[in-house]
C-alpha cells in the first residue's frame, strides 16, 4: 500500500502509465491536451481512442496502478463497464 501523508499526493493514472512505460511521453502529453478541450473524458479513455492502448492493457494497467496506489480512481467506473471494474477489485482482494 501506498504511504499517506501531507507530501504523498496521490499518482495520477498518466504518471503511472509512464513510469512504468505503458505508453510514452509523447502519447501522454498528446492525451493531456486533448484533455483539456474535452475535461470530461478520462486520460485513459483518449489513450485508448487514439489507440495506444487497449481497453484490456488499460483494465490490467489499472489493476497495477490499485496495487501500487491502494486507489481506484472514483471516475473510473464512469468508462469501464461494471463487470470490468468488478474484475479489478476481485483481482485486488485476491492479492
């Protein structure tokens, strides 16, 4: 689980997806600023859309992202359809 505390500000999904590589800088910032003309839509949603990823890798993205964070975004649940976020959480409560 992740550390709390007043310098632990929560990771963001992109930051993740770059750390570890998922996708590159370039895709990230291209997502990002798209971002910010359509705020309503996820980062992970544009990345799939401008097919850098999968809908599955994002699914077992995020399942890495609750492994290391402890926190699945509350937003998520808004593109995923339930049965995929359902998945994420069994798989998290089996770990």
């Amino acid at each position: 689980m992740a550390a709390s505390g007043p310098n632990n500000r929560k990771k963001r999904v992109g930051e993740f997806l770059l750390e570890n590589k998922i996708i590159t800088e370039t895709q990230l910032d291209e997502a990002l600023l798209l971002q910010k003309d359509n705020p309503g839509r996820l980062v992970g949603e544009i990345l799939v859309t401008l097919g850098y990823l999968s809908k599955e890798e994002l699914v077992m993205a995020l399942e890495m992202y609750l492994m290391e964070t402890d926190v699945l975004p509350s937003h998520v649940d808004e593109w995923l359809d339930q049965e995929e976020v359902d998945l994420i959480i069994k798989k998290m409560k089996e770990k």
